[in-house]
C-alpha cells in the first residue's frame, strides 16, 4: 500500500470521529431556550435547585467487541463533579410535573477506543480525537444530583468501539447491547468508528439516537424523522445548495466554467448530490461536469485511489471549481496533497462537513488558500481560541458550565462539550415539561418540534425544531481561509436558511 493509502484509515477514522463529536453525549438540567425565565439570563442558561444529595451512578458492565481495559479511563474520577453555583439572574424555577414514571431511565452511550494511538503511530500525532466519555460521565452525574431527567435518575449503558475494529460487526454489536441486553430509552451519540448502520437498527427497535454526528440528506431525516436527531447539523441536501448559493452572492463563481465533485458511495451521499447541489449549480448556470464516487466509505485504500484519480481526471478536464460529499476531510485532504504535487490549484467550496478545522492541521496550506464556503458547526469549522466570533452567548454559557464540571475544551473538545449541550438540555427541557416526553419516539418527536425556534443554540448559530426532519441547524455564516494565521474565519452575520 503506498503512503497515502497507509495514512487512509486513520484519517477516515478521524473524519468520522470530527462529525461525531457533535454527538457526544452531556448534558444537565441546565437548560438554553430563546426566552428568559425566572432563574435565566436573557440567552436561556439557567441552572436548577441543588438537590439534596447526590444520587449513585449505576454502571451495567459494558459489551465490547474487542478486550480492552477497563471501559472508565484511567483516572477518571466516580466523584460527582462540583455542582455550578447559582444562575447569574436568580431566583428559582417551578417544580416539574410528577413525571409518569419513577424508574430509573437507562440511557446508552458510545465511545471510541484506540483512535489517537492509531493516529499517532502513522504520523498523526498533532491530530487529538477528543475522549467524549468523561463529558458524558460528568453531566450524567450533575443531572443525577440534581433531580434526574424529569426526576428519574439516569442508569447509562456503554457501548466501546475500538478503532481498526469490523465497522459493520460494531454498530450490529452496539444496537444489540441498547436494544436487546438493556433496553435503553436513548443512545446519545458519541464517537465511534462504526459504517453508520447504527441509527437503521436503533429505529427499527424505536430507540431514537441523539446526535450521531454522521449527517444525511434530506430524504434520510425525513425517514428517520422520528429517531435521527442531529441538533447542530444541516442535510447535505440544504447544505450542498446553500454553499452553491453562498459562493454565487460572494462572487466566488465568477471565473468558473467547470465543475468537478467528489462523492462517496451510497444513497444519502448520491441523493444530496443529485436533488441538493447539481440543481443549485443549474440556477447559477453551472453543472456538474466530471464527478468521481470513491469504492467505499470506510476502505482507505479505496478512498485514497479514488481522490488521486479524481484529481488526476479534473485536472486534465480543466476543472476549476472542486466539491466533496465525502463528510469528514480525508478524501479533501488527500485530494488536496495529490493536487500540491501536482501543482494543480483549482478553487475549492469547503463546508463544514469538510471539517475545516481538520484540514488547516492536515491539508496543503497552497490549496487551503484556494477555498471558501459556508459553516454552521464552530467546533468543527474554526479554531475557537483563533476566532472569537464563534462564539454565541449560549455557547460561551455552555463552556463556562463544562468548565465547573472540570471538562477539557481545547482543541476539538471546544465542540463537544458545545454539541453535548444541545444533546441534552432540550431533552430535559421537554421532560420537565410533559412527564410522557419520554414514552416513546413519537411523544418526543412531538415534545422537541414544540420548541419550534425557541431554543437558544450552544453549538450552532440558529435551530429549529420542526415535524419534517430533525436536521435542526438552521443558521450558516460565510467562512474563509486566512493564509496569515493558516486557519478558518467566519466573516459576517448569520444568515437563516431558506
């Protein structure tokens, strides 16, 4: 195998793993809404009455489907996590409703094994796979301090993925541990490095599964609509003819002529190429002139060939807009280093499905410079310490919170403890109000789409909730590569899409 394909594996694992992060698993009875309430700061952060003493976290042995070490790392501590002090506003809250139940709610979870060892060992140590169990750990503990989900204590259920393990058998073995040994109520997402087949089975049993991380198109949500919960994503769908739309306003299609994509395999990634951006380039008066499709989306070697060829044929077609459907930044980056080589600079329309932030680390600074495009995920898109404007005021909330929980922000885990936050606080913000929320997929599906655009989002700048789909970004910023600082920008409002 040559070098590029060697490296393949472990950047694919990592681009699974950078979408994911939005689906780590946290959260609190701290809630973000759009409105004040007594107790809250205008942007929706408010914290809950301190309950009297903390309740014991039951831990059911985890499944794995390799042997590993102990599934809590090491050093991980079983004490709960100082309790934030009191709502900068005052004042209290009411009482929830008496929930219907009182047994405890079994929740699952997910978490990867081995991927920065996997990482490091080819050459790719500067990149951290943030660990997103201990985020899990610490707001699941803060939760059963202070009062449970609607006052029922949460009893987590862990599922370990290991990286270099058979994607497929990982996500059947996880559904099985949820849906037949514990029989959880919700998976919050976390990282993993399964084929994306998780969320199909979890459905199938009515588990609904909170912020994968894994995308889809915009037929894909409205299937799942009752399971596939993705608070700070956007369908390819919407995105793909939003970045088209974007690059027209910005006058980034002025000199272009042809059109190259880059896809994986399959019928979310083929749907959102075909109904989201080969219309959007029609209206601009553009089409889609040579696109490549990779054999796999988990075979490196398969997707490293694929992106050399498709360089290889757009540059000798004179391609000079570049697009990829290929979530995650490895078939970018490797198409970007094979372009470098070959001094080839077409133009680039980067989202944040690319993972920006991923490619400022790994990709050709030279083709880097050559992009632009949209974001709607800050974690992922930007260095938040390098951009300030990144921040929301629910955002800043939100890690001020995971900070008095002691978690890490930096690097990539800036946006896992912002994603986890919208995983959870709108899960406990309907079980306060409707004790039933619960019950069943449908009763949450109806409980969150209430919230319409009424909750004030930590992790991306607008959602809403509605009855269609569950893809629940609903606000992108225009983004750019500064080459002084060779990293990602936002530039200008946010805009609310269509």
């Amino acid at each position: 195998m040559s070098t590029v394909a060697a490296r393949r594996r472990p950047v694919r694992r990592l681009a699974a793993a950078v979408a994911l992060v939005v689906a780590a698993g946290c959260g609190s009875t701290v809630q973000l809404n759009g409105q004040a309430a007594p107790g809250q700061v205008a942007d929706g952060l408010s914290l809950p009455p301190t309950a009297a003493a903390a309740t014991p976290v039951v831990e059911p042995p985890t499944p794995a489907v390799d042997s590993g070490p102990d599934e809590r790392p090491p050093g991980e501590e079983r004490s709960t996590p100082p309790a934030p002090g009191p709502s900068p506003g005052g004042g209290s809250r009411s009482s929830p409703a008496a929930p219907a139940s009182t047994a405890p709610l079994v929740v699952g979870t997910y978490y990867l094994n081995g991927g920065n060892a996997a990482l490091s060992g080819l050459g790719f140590g500067g990149l951290v796979i943030p660990d997103n169990k201990p985020v899990f750990d610490a707001f699941m503990r803060y939760i059963n301090a202070h009062g449970g989900v609607g006052g029922r204590r949460i009893v987590p259920v862990y599922y370990r993925y290991n990286s270099g393990g058979n994607p497929q058998a990982q996500d059947a073995a996880a559904c099985a541990t949820f849906t037949q040994d514990h029989h959880v109520s919700l998976v919050f997402g976390g990282i993993n490095s399964g084929a994306g087949q998780l969320l199909p089975c979890l459905a199938k049993h009515g588990v609904p599964l909170i912020g994968a991380g894994a995308g889809g198109d915009a037929s894909y949500f409205e299937r799942y609509r009752e399971y596939a919960y993705e608070p700070d994503q956007m369908n390819f769908t919407t995105a793909l003819r939003v970045l088209v739309e974007d690059m027209k306003r910005r006058g980034y299609l002025t000199s272009v002529h042809k059109v190259g994509v880059v896809q994986y395999p399959g019928e979310i990634y083929t749907n959102a190429v075909d109904n989201g951006l080969a219309p959007a380039l029609r209206a601009v008066g553009l089409k889609i002139d040579s696109r490549v499709t990779t054999g796999s989306t988990t075979d490196n070697g398969a997707i490293a060939g694929a992106a050399a060829a498709a360089e290889l044929r757009f540059a000798a077609s004179g391609i000079d807009l570049v697009i990829f459907m290929t979530p995650g930044g490895a078939a970018e980056t490797y198409f970007m280093t094979a372009a470098s080589t070959q001094h080839y600079k077409p133009r680039y329309g980067i989202w944040s499905a690319d993972s920006p932030f991923v490619l400022e680390k790994v990709a050709s600074k030279g083709q880097l410079q050559n992009t632009i495009g949209i974001g709607f995920e800050p974690g992922l898109d930007v260095g938040a310490a390098q951009d300030p404007t990144a921040h929301t005021k629910a955002g800043r909330d939100c890690l001020a919170f995971g900070r008095k929980l002691r978690l890490n922000e930096a690097g990539l885990g800036n946006g896992l403890v912002r994603a986890a936050c919208d995983d959870w606080f709108p899960i406990l913000r309907v079980a306060e109000r409707d004790p039933h929320a619960l019950d069943s997929a449908g009763n949450l599906a109806a409980a969150l789409d209430a919230l319409g655009t009424s909750y004030a989002s930590a992790s991306t700048f607008a959602m809403r909730f509605t009855p269609e789909r569950h893809d629940e970004a609903h606000g992108y910023r225009d983004m750019f590569f500064n080459y002084s600082c060779a990293c990602y920008h936002y530039v200008g409002p946010t805009r609310l899409v269509d």
